[in-house]
C-alpha cells in the first residue's frame, strides 16, 4: 500500500514493499508507481523495493511539471528512512 512522502517542497507518491537489500525504482517521464507493479510483486521476498510517482503523474499531484527532479528519488528514500 502506498503512501505520499513530504518532502518540504512537496509530497511524492510511493510504494515501498519486501525486506532486504534497498532498490529504488525510477521510472522514465510519467511512470507511476503501478508501472513497476510487476518488479514490486516479483522482488519483494529478496529486496526492499521504493518506486514513486513522478511529477505531475498518478498519485503526485504536483502540477508544477513533469518529470523526475533531480533529487527526487533521494528524497523517497530519506522520507522513508525517517518514517
């Protein structure tokens, strides 16, 4: 189950799943979450797996553009880890 992180600017719509090694997900412009659907249901009994909405697609709702920031994925991991 998703859930969105506050990154201070903005909030980024993830899916964290599994447990072991971290893997982060990024996809290319306008991925959502449910485009690694396939990954996350495979992966998880081997890896804890972190893919987010890009900007502006799925769950986000940032209408400020499109796209990955670039420290987006960064900062999924960082509202993970203080959650």
């Amino acid at each position: 189950m998703g859930e969105p992180i506050n990154t201070g600017d903005f909030e980024i719509w993830t899916e964290q799943v599994g447990e072991g090694p971290d893997v982060l997900l990024i996809g290319g412009l306008g991925d959502t979450v449910e485009s690694w659907q396939f990954q996350l249901d495979g992966l998880a009994d081997r890896y804890r797996l972190t893919a987010f909405d890009n900007r502006g697609g799925g769950s986000d709702g940032d209408a400020r553009g499109t796209g990955v920031g670039g420290d987006d994925g960064g900062r999924c991991r960082r509202g993970h880890a203080s959650a």
